[in-house]
C-alpha cells in the first residue's frame, strides 16, 4: 500500500491515510489501498478491531480527489463511485468493529468514510479555538452530489432533516455541533484522540471476538430489515455463539468465581 501505513498492536490496526500534501484526498490509488486494507484486514484473524486516522494535524481525508474527479465524464464519474462505494461498503461490512479517529477535515468522501466505519471520534479545537475536525458534505457547492454514500449514510446516523440541512448548504460543523446531533461519539483534544481511539479498541478486543463480529452483524442487518426479522437475526446470532470455546469460558469463569482467561477467538 502507498498511501495507507498499518501498524499492529496486539490485537488492534492502526492505518493511517497517508497523503498529506493533499490532505490525504481520495484519489483512485488511496481507494485501492483502501481495498488492500480490507483484504489484509480480514484475512488476519488476529485482529479484532480497526482504527482508521488521517495523516498530520491537519486533515482526515479532505475528500475525493477534486483534481482526479475534475475530468470525469458521465460513465467515468459512475466508475469512480462505484470503486468508492464498493471500498465503503467493504469497509462498513467488515466483520470487526471499525473506529474513525477523526483528526482534522473530514470533507464529502473524508465524511463519507467516517461514516462507514462503526464508531466515530472527534478531535476538538486546541485552545485557541483553532484546528480540531471538520466534516461537512460540500459536494453540491462543487456541482455534484455526494458520491460515496453521503446522502445514505448521514441521513441515517443523525436525523434526515439534520443530513439535508448539512448536504444543501455544503457548511461544515466543527466536533462539537458533531456531537451534539450524534454523528460523532466523543470529542477529545487532538493529542488524546489516538489514544482514546485505540483504548477503546483494545477494550473492545478484550471481549469475546466472535461474539462481538456477531453484534456487529446483528445491528448492521438487523437494521436493514423489520423487526420481526430483525430479532431472528439476533437470535441465531446468539445461537452461534454457543459453539464457541470462549462462551464456554466466559460463562464458566463467571460460575467459578474467577477472571476469564484471554478470549482465543473460537
Ligand atoms: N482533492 C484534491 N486536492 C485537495 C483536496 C481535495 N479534495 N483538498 C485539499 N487538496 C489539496 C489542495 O489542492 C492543496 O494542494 P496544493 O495547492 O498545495 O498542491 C493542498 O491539498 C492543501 O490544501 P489547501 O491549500 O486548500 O489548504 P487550506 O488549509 O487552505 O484549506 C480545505 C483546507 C480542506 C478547507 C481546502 O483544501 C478544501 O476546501 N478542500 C476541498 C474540500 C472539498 O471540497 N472536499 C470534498 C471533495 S468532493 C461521486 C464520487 C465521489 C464524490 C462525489 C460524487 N460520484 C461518482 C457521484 C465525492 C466528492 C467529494 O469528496
């Protein structure tokens, strides 16, 4: 991968998009690397959580790339979304948990791919109010639409009115007006963001894997789908957990008294 560096901590991923002198903009080569990062991903049953981060202090990803995206015609603006949203899509479907640690801009495909993760975390302004990140959906003041799953995505975290405001306008938010209409879960200060994001992961990875891939799996579907079948879903998700050693250790360890031994993943 050129532009997306991976570093493994015990059971985590850390990539970082790593394209700083266009703050880290999604050009053709950064989709594909983000292709090779899902196929590493799952293929390493090791990992139990992934987090995502933007390069520098500056910026997630500031959005496609305008300049790759300038010339496109018809069929070959419908080529560029299609890579996109089928990277997004494998990113959102990847069975582990995800984690966007949002350091800066997060513009159009930069907001679109902390979307398609599971969990959002934001860097605030330092203390002269300045820096911190941004996500807006400013596509409409460039003559386009969202590409990447925008209009899809944004109005089914924060409220339909609340993702049409942000889309017709094309006006950033700064992390806290992000929080407050529930696009991001937390807010930290720049220098906290990355080790907030990769704590949470590590608590995360502490638990049953299997069982957490099975959570995932159970909102992700179930979410897509009635309720009726929405609770199907889950209960043979739930089912499946009883064939794995490590519910057979965390529910034997409660009834011995004792601390589990670390999750095997089986
Ligand atoms: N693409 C390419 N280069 C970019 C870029 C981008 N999105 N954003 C920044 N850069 C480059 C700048 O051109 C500049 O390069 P040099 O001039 O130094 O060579 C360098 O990064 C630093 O940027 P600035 O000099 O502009 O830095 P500032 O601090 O002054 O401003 C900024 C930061 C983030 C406010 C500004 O760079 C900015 O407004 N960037 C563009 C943000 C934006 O509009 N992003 C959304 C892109 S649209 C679709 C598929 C996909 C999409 C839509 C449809 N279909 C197929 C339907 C997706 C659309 C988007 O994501």
């Amino acid at each position: 991968m050129t532009h997306v560096l991976l570093e493994k901590k015990e059971h985590i991923a850390v990539a970082t998009i790593n394209r700083p002198k266009a703050l880290n903009a999604l050009n053709s080569e950064v989709l594909s690397d983000l292709n090779e990062l899902v196929d590493i991903v799952t293929a390493d049953q090791d990992i139990y959580a992934l987090v995502i981060t933007g390069s520098g202090e500056k910026a997630f990803v500031a959005g496609a790339d305008i300049g790759e995206m300038s010339t496109l015609t018809k069929e070959g603006g419908e080529a560029f979304g299609k890579h996109g949203n089928d990277v997004f899509r494998r990113i959102e479907t990847l069975p582990i948990p995800t984690i966007a640690a949002v350091n800066g801009f997060a513009l159009g495909g930069g907001c679109e791919l902390a979307m398609a993760c599971d969990i959002i975390l934001a860097a605030g302004p330092n203390a002269e109010g300045k820096g911190g990140a941004k996500f807006g959906q400013p596509e409409v003041g460039l003559g386009i639409t969202p590409g990447f799953g925008g209009t899809q995505r944004l109005a089914r975290l924060v409220s339909p009115g609340m993702a049409k405001q942000l889309i017709y306008t094309a006006k950033n938010i700064k992390a806290d007006e992000a929080l407050r209409i529930g696009l991001v879960n937390a807010v930290y200060p720049l220098e906290e963001l990355m080790p907030a994001a990769e704590k949470l992961a590590q608590t995360i990875a502490k638990n049953a894997p299997i069982a957490v891939r099975a959570c995932k799996k159970a909102i992700n579907d179930g979410l897509q789908t009635d309720m009726d079948q929405a609770i199907v879903i889950e209960e043979k998700l739930f089912g499946s957990c009883f064939e794995t050693a490590d519910q057979k250790e965390g529910m034997g360890a409660f009834l011995e008294k004792r601390k589990h031994e670390p999750y095997q993943n089986k």
